[in-house]
C-alpha cells in the first residue's frame, strides 16, 4: 500500500501513471489514498482526486472500486461539504451515461444488441462455447460485447448510487433524481428484469428506513418536502411500470404510496390522486376486477369535477360515461359461489388489498357482497350526479339494462347504441393526466351483460324456447358463446335453465328436476297457493276497520308525533351542550398541552444549547490535540524514517521537546552501533575473500589449461568437417554444370527470342510516347500562342485606355488652366476699375472739403441753397456714382427756363422743372447702368452716394436743391417708360 505526505503527490503519481499507460496502477494508487485513515478531514483536493479516481473507474468499468472510494468519500466530507459528495456524485452518473450513449452510438442496431435478459448476470456456457467455436464474430454478437458491457456499468452505476444515498437525508434531491433516471433508462431500453430489481431495491430502502428509526441523518418522512419526493418517485414507479406493462409491479407501487399515504396520514395532492386513480383503472382492468376498476374511475370523476377548474364539458361528459359503463360491465353475481374454502380465504384477501386501495368498505356478507357492492354502487353514481353528466347513448343504454323489461326488444334497442358508443373516446384535452378513453373496451362486457338481461327476462316470461328463436334474439354472439355465458350464470345461481340439444329447445322452468328445490317443494307449492288465494280473494282495506275501531287513533298519533319532536329537540339540545363541554374540555386540554410542549421544547433548546456548546469545546479540544499528535508523529516519521526502528513511547501523550531529545539519544547510538558493525563487517570480509582467492587459484589455473586443451580439438574436428564439405559441395556443383551444359544452346535461342519481342514491344512503346509527347507539345504550343494574343489584345486595351484617361486628364488640366487665367485677368480688370473708382472718390472727397470750407466761409448764397435739403434730409435718397456724375454735368449747363440760384421756388414748380433733368438724364444713367454695373465693389455704392449727394462745389447747388421726393438711384436702376 502507497502512503503519500500530500494528497497532492498521490493525484501527480496517478497522472504520471496514466501517461504511461498504467491506469491500474493509477487506480490502486488513488484507492489506497481514498480508503487511508490519515486522510479524514475534508479539503478542496481531495475532490479533485476523487473526480480523477471516477474517471478511472468508469473508464476501466471498476465499478467496487467506485462504490469503495464514494463509500469511503461519503464518511469524509458527510458532516463538512455535503454538496461536494453531490458533485462527485453527478460526475460519476454522467460520465457512466455518456460511456453508454457513446457505445449505443457505435453499435448499428441497438435492440440486437441490447439482446440480454439480465444485465447482472454472466456469460452462459453455450455462449462462451459458440465465441470459441465459430471462426468470425457476428454483427450481433460484436455489438453484445461492444454495447451491453457499459449498460451493465450504468446499471450498476444507478444501484451504487442508491445504495450510498438510501439514508442521507441532505442528499435526498439527488436520491430521487437517480432514481428517476433509472426508471427511464429501464423505460427506453425494455428493461423489464433490471425494472423489477430496481423497485425493490426502493422498496427494501424505505422498509430499512422506517425499521431503523435512530440513525442520524435519517430522512424525516413527517417533512412536506420529503414526503413529496418520494411520492413523486412512487408516482414515477407507477407510470413507468404501466408503460412496461408491468402490472403486478405497477400493483405493488400503488400498494407503496397508499402505504406512504397511510404512514403520514396526509393526502397528497389533487394532481397525483387524479395519476393514482388514473392508473389503479387500468391495473383493475387487466386484473378482471371490474368493481373496483368502477369505484377507481368514480373516484377520478369526482376529483376531476372538484379541482379540475379547466375541464371542459365534453372530457366531463366522456369521463362520466366511463364511470357507468364500468358500473354496468360489473357482472350481476358473485363469482365466488361455490368456491371451496382456501379459494376463498385467497379471494377475500385480494379482495381486501384492492378495496384499501381506493377506501372502498366491503359488505359484511360474503354471500352477497358482489351484487350489493354492483347496486350500492349504481345507486352512489345516481346520489353523485354521474348520471346527469353522462352522454345520452349511455343514460339509454343504463335505463334500457336496469330498468327496462323488454325481453324480445332488449337486444335490437341495445345495439344500436352499443355501435354509437364503440365509436366514441379518445384524448381529454382538459384532463392531461387521465389516461386515453376508449369506450369501446366496455362493449363485450356490456353485451353479455345484455344478454344475461335477455335470459333473465325471458325465463319469468317464457318457460320453454327454441334454440333458433333464442339465437335470433341475442344477435350479439352464437348460440355457442350464449350457452358458455348461461352456464356461467346459472353455476353462480343467476338464471334457472336447461339447453335440450336433441330437441332443440331451451327450458327456464326447471324446478321439479333440481335437486335442491325438491326438498322444498311443500314449501313452494303453500307459497303458490297462497299467492293465488290472493289473487282470488284480494284482502279487505285494513285502515277502514283500524277507523271504525279506534276512533280518536288520529289525535292520540298526533299527540305522541309532538311528544316525540318535543324530547327529539331536547335530547338535541342535550347533545349540543354536551359536545360543547367536551369542545371547552378539550381545548382547555389543548391549551395546556401546548403550554406543556413549549416548556418542554424551550428545556429541550437549552439542553441541546449547553450540549452543543460542550461539544464544540470538546471537539476544539479534541482536534487541538489530534493536531499536536499528528505533529509530533510527522516529526517522528521524519527524524526516523519509514525502515528505521521507532522507538517505544509509554503512554499516548507526544511532544516535541521530549520527541527531540529520543530522536538524538536514538540517532548518537545508532550511529556507533553502525560503526561497530562496519568495523567488524570490513574485518570479516577481509578475511573471507583472502580465504577464496588461495583456495581458488589452483583451480583456476587446472580449469584454464583443460579448457585449452578442449578448444585445441575442438577447431581440429570443425576444421576437418569444413574441408569434407567444401569437396562435396564442388562435386556437386560440377556434376550440375556439366548436366544443364546440354541446354546451352536452347537457352540461348530461347533467350534471343525473348530479347527481340521485349525490343520490338520497347521500340513500339517509345514510338506511342514520342507521338504523345509530340501531341502535348503541339496543344501546349497552341495553349501559349493563344494565351500570348490574349496578353497581347489585354495589354493594347490597357494602353488605349490608359492613353485616352491621360488624353482626358489633359484636357481637364489645360480646361483648368483656361479658366484659372480668364479669372485671374477678370480680377486684374475689376481690381483696375476699382482703383479708378477709389481715385474718383478721393477727388469727389477733396471737392467736399473744399465745398464744406466755403460754406464754413459764410457764402450767403450756398447756405439759402442748403436750407431746403437740410428741411427734407430723408427724402434725399443715395444716387449710384452714374447717376451723380450726370446730375454735376446737368449742374455746369443751364437749363433753359430753369430759375435762377438762390431765388424762391415753389412745390409744384420745382416737380416740373426736375423732370426735365431725369429725362435727359435717363439715356446716360441706363448706359451706367448696364455698363458700370460692377465696376467697383457693393460697399462702396452707399458712401460715394451720400457724398455725392452733398455736390462737390458751388456749380452742384441748383442739382442738390432741385432734387425731387423720388432718389436719382431708383432713376438709375428702373429705366424711363418711353425708352
């Protein structure tokens, strides 16, 4: 066994292994660390080494050694991590799954090789005969060996996992998700056997639970939250073994939860009742027992009316009338007449199971139980409302069976409906748990049913009938099936009748021939003749003679009716005071019972409280001291060594000082023991080997001169021999060429024939090749010179293209150029007519200070001129350069008529001699206009106006004081009308 300082070394010694191929060893490694006792407390890499060690084992399918190592895992980290044992858990199911799928995969067809009846069992003998028999394996038996290996080891996977988790109550998620994994697996692989092991694997665990009551981590079944898993695991039990048709393994799981239900006396939820009963349908369906396969879908009916709130009418309607065709399909007597006495004893315990099953209470009389179990039950389904719910072909049918007496009409008013209703059922929509519907099923019980019914009215009607006649009445079956059902029914005392084949009639009035009527037949006969006294002499009104006689009968029943309603409402009074006491009574009792508990659980909290706190003082102590053990071991271990002797320590109590001072007094005297024994060895082996070395070389040298003298004949003897077979093989090698001399010439013709067809052949190949080769020459030649023109015609397109964009890339220069020079001389002239303007400016500038100078003079003649502009400064607008220039030119050259400067002029006048001046003026202005419209810039337009608008000396005065309301620049802008 490999012991390690570090869980770490050990996880780096089995990868190392691994590497190497030798995952045995790896394995046993690991087991060894994982089962150790030094390992015991729970730490981050043990996980790691066990998810290595899972892989291991489900790679090597180890499966002891994985329920080992998880047993030993499980002890280790219970108390600490739980959740890791959960996660290393998972692992090994999901590894093991994938193995499987991957193995079901490769093999080609899986139900061939899935052709095992038990996974746990081995090889039979013939099979290991056949393998060593039969030459080459088959497809069906290399799938065997491919597949149903590693779906043993994923059975074997889910039973470990089981068997670990059975009592772990922090687990009990992951117990019951495995559990369902298994039913699934067993579910898509048919596996019956595995199936059936794995439901009392479940079973045993629960029985163990509930027998060992005082382990610790024992699953609280009193817990909601428990109690619903393994409900669900039950409920899953069910369905898988239904759909396996498993059913006496599906009658055991329902056996499983109504223990479950009883054990926690709580009823579990709607949902899962609706599957319980759902379920307990169809098992007492194939089990024949129709009565309790009746209670079982009334049960179903009235939990789907009460808490289905999404069932729709019709799935109502469909459910209800299976619950009275499985009425009607009970038979209408008791099958156990004349059983014998252990039959019944079986049949009354059966009978007991199932009706526990579905709390149904059986009637005390055995005699009668059935028919009076059929009729209750007929009776609880009109007290339920089943019978208001139910599709009208089903009501017919019920009152036409139950009701009704028509024994020559039964039969043709039954078949009808019964072929509507076989065509009726199918899925509940609103009922998803309730299981497919199919009314049809009922149909051949409902038929012999009815043709009980026909027999039974029949024989209180007719007393004799012919076989024919009966035969065409009962349409349903041949007169065969009728003969096997009458038999049945008059064995179990139902009809009274006889079949007489040789004269072909069938008799119901058979009294006088049976035997236990003949010794009553007194009996009868005073019966019939008191029947028919009856009927001869009717009987009197009794009441009339109780009138007449007792006359004030009326009020003495009335009196007594009262007394009787008085002491009735007393004794009801009586008995609500008294169950009032007894409420106070038992509350009180209640009050102090709780009371009681809580003393009790606030003791049983302090106790648990101090017990908790001196256990984890102890355990602080306890592992103070472990750790001071283990110390002072490891320092023993180290100071001695694993094949050094360890020396005996009297008591358990270790500490380092006293450990230190052992380990030198050890070490100083096992060193001079260690010298003592060297000195004496070296002496000893001194002598020894001087003693061998004179005793043997004498011999030695005897041995040397015998062997040379052996070797010396021995080259003798193989030097002859070699000569005597040199000669033989030389003689042997003559004899053979002068044999094969006479062929010489044959050879040589042979092989000159042979030479000139293998030269004819060569010749005509390297003539074949030469022709090919020539051949993809000249295609090859072609490929080129057609790929050479290609080039060429694809270069010359390039360069005329590239020669035209160059041509037009010109041509946009020179355009460029073109435009760039005409603006350039456009600018230089508008840049010399803007200089011309500024040296206009400047003189009209110098004119105005020298027109302003005159006036500061004190020129009486300006002033009056100015007065007139100065009055109106607004109506002055701001004239373009053309427009001033002409009005100065017209200012220098009198006008005739025009007065005189400095003299008065009135508005009307002074209107009439301007216009004069605008329209001689007009032609010059519209050619500035036109001509002299941009010669200088916008912004100087306004400033040379106003300027100008001032004159620039005294010949401008008749201008600037005749100008009109109407501005010389909008008279050079809008041309004259007569132009």
């Amino acid at each position: 066994m490999s012991t390690f300082a570090k869980p770490e070394n050990a996880l780096k010694r089995a990868e190392e292994l691994i590497n190497v191929g030798q995952k045995q060893d790896a394995l046993q490694a690991l087991h060894d660390l994982i089962t150790s006792k030094r390992y015991r407390a729970w730490q981050k890499m043990l996980e790691k080494i066990m998810f290595k060690y899972i892989e291991l084992c489900v790679d090597m399918r180890k499966g002891r050694y994985a329920k080992d190592g998880l047993i030993q895992y499980r002890i280790v980290c219970q108390q600490v991590n739980v959740n890791s044992l959960e996660e290393v858990i998972k692992h090994f199911m999901h590894l093991s799954t994938e193995r499987a799928e991957v193995a079901r995969n490769q093999a080609e067809a899986l139900e061939e090789a899935l052709d095992v009846d038990d996974l746990e069992a081995d090889k039979r003998p013939e099979d290991l005969m056949l393998s060593y028999v039969s030459g080459e394996k088959g497809k069906d038996r290399s799938d065997r060996e491919l597949v149903t290996p590693w779906f043993k080891f994923l059975w074997e996977t889910y039973r470990t996992v089981l068997e670990i988790l059975r009592n772990n109550s922090k687990l009990e998620n992951l117990y019951a998700m495995t559990a369902h994994r298994a039913f699934q697996f067993c579910k898509q692989y048919k596996r019956t056997t595995e199936f059936r092991r794995l439901c009392e694997i479940i079973r045993n665990h629960l029985a163990n639970l509930n027998k060992y009551k005082d382990q610790r981590d024992r699953p609280d079944l009193t817990a909601p939250e428990s109690l619903q898993l393994y409900l669900d695991t039950r409920f899953e039990q069910l369905k898988i073994a239904t759909e396996l048709e498993l059913w006496q393994e599906a009658f055991r799981s329902v056996e499983d939860i109504h223990g479950l239900m009883c054990m926690v006396k709580k009823t579990p939820k709607p949902s899962l009742m609706v599957v319980y009963y759902a379920k307990l349908t169809e098992i007492f369906w194939i089990s024949g027992s129709h009565l309790y396969h009746a209670y079982a879908w009334l049960k179903l009916f009235l939990l789907q009316k009460n808490f289905n709130k999404n069932l729709s009418q019709k799935d109502l309607q469909t459910i209800a009338s299976s619950v009275v065709l499985a009425a009607l399909s009970v038979p209408p007597y008791d099958h156990t007449r004349g059983a014998s006495h252990l039959e019944l004893e079986n049949e009354k315990e059966r009978n007991m199971r199932m009706a526990n099953l579905i709390n149904f209470n059986l009637d005390p009389k055995p005699e009668s139980r059935e028919v009076l179990s059929r009729s209750a039950l007929l009776l609880e389904l009109v007290s339920k409302g089943v019978m208001s719910c139910v599709l009208p072909e089903v009501k017919d049918l019920y009152h036409l069976l139950e009701h009704e007496f028509l024994p020559l009409d039964l039969s043709i008013k039954v078949q009808p409906l019964l072929n509507k209703i076989s065509k009726l059922g199918g899925k509940l929509a609103s009922a998803s748990s309730v299981p497919e519907v199919q009314l049809s099923k009922y149909v051949i019980a409902l038929e012999k049913l009815a043709t009980l019914r026909l027999l039974q009215q029949a024989s209180q009607v007719y007393q004799t009938m012919t076989i024919e006649s009966l035969s065409q009445m009962i349409p349903f079956f041949d007169f065969s099936t009728v003969e096997k059902i009458s038999v049945d029914a008059v064995k179990h005392k139902f009809l009274t009748m006889k079949v007489d084949h040789m004269n072909g009639a069938v008799s119901f009035s058979i009294l006088d021939l049976e035997s236990d009527n003949l010794r009553n037949h007194l009996t009868v006969l005073a019966e019939s003749l008191k029947k028919a006294r009856s009927m001869i002499y009717p009987p009197l009104n009794k009441a009339s003679k109780i009138g007449d006689t007792l006359p004030g009968l009326a009020e003495v029943v009335e009196k007594e009716h009262k007394k009787l309603l008085a002491r009735k409402t007393i004794i009801e009074q009586r008995k609500e005071e008294q169950e009032r006491q007894l409420l106070e009574k038992e509350r009180e009792e209640e009050l102090k019972r709780q009371q009681q508990q809580k003393t009790n659980e606030e003791a049983e909290q302090k106790r648990l409280a101090s017990e908790y706190e001196k256990r984890k003082i102890q355990r602080i102590q306890k592992e103070i001291e472990e750790r001071e053990l283990e110390e002072a071991k490891a320092l023993l271990q180290e100071k001695f060594g694993k094949k050094q002797k360890k020396p005996i320590i009297e008591g358990d109590k270790l500490t380092k000082q006293a450990l230190m001072e052992l380990a030198l007094n050890e070490q100083l005297k096992e060193k001079q023991e260690m010298e003592k024994k060297l000195q004496k060895l070296g002496k000893q082996m001194d002598y020894l080997e001087r003693a061998k070395r004179e005793e043997a070389a004498p011999l030695i040298e005897a041995a040397y001169q015998q062997r040379l003298v052996e070797e010396q004949l021995l080259h003798e003897r193989e030097q002859q021999l070699e000569v005597e077979l040199s000669r033989q093989r030389h003689d042997g090698d003559l004899q053979e060429k002068n044999r094969l001399a006479r062929v010489m010439e044959n050879k040589k013709i042979f092989q000159e024939k042979v030479m000139s067809r293998r030269q004819s052949e060569f010749e005509r190949l390297r003539q074949e090749r030469e022709e090919h080769i020539q051949q993809i020459r000249q295609a090859r030649r072609q490929e080129r010179e057609a790929k050479r023109k290609m080039i060429f015609y694809l270069r010359s397109e390039e360069e005329r293209l590239n020669r035209l964009r160059e041509e037009e890339e010109s041509r946009k220069r020179e355009e460029a150029e073109r435009k760039r020079k005409e603006e350039a001389e456009r600018k230089a002239k508008l840049d010399e007519i803007a200089e011309r303007q500024r040296q206009r400016e400047r003189e009209l500038d110098e004119k105005e200070r020298l027109r302003k100078q005159q006036i500061l003079a004190g020129d009486p003649a300006t002033r009056s001129s100015e007065t007139p502009a100065r009055l109106q400064p607004e109506a002055v607008p701001v004239a373009a350069p053309a427009a001033a220039a002409a009005a100065a030119a017209a200012a220098a050259v009198p006008t005739p008529g025009a007065p005189a400067p400095g003299k008065y002029v009135p508005r009307h006048l002074r209107e009439k001699t301007v216009e004069a001046p605008i329209s001689s003026q007009a032609p010059a202005s519209e050619s500035d206009r036109w001509g002299r419209r941009d010669d200088r810039p916008p912004a100087d337009k306004w400033r040379s106006d106003d300027r100008r608008s001032f004159g620039s000396g005294p010949d401008d005065r008749r201008s600037f004081g005749s100008s009109g309301s109407r501005s010389t620049w909008s008279s050079s802008r809008v041309p004259p009308r007569g132009s």
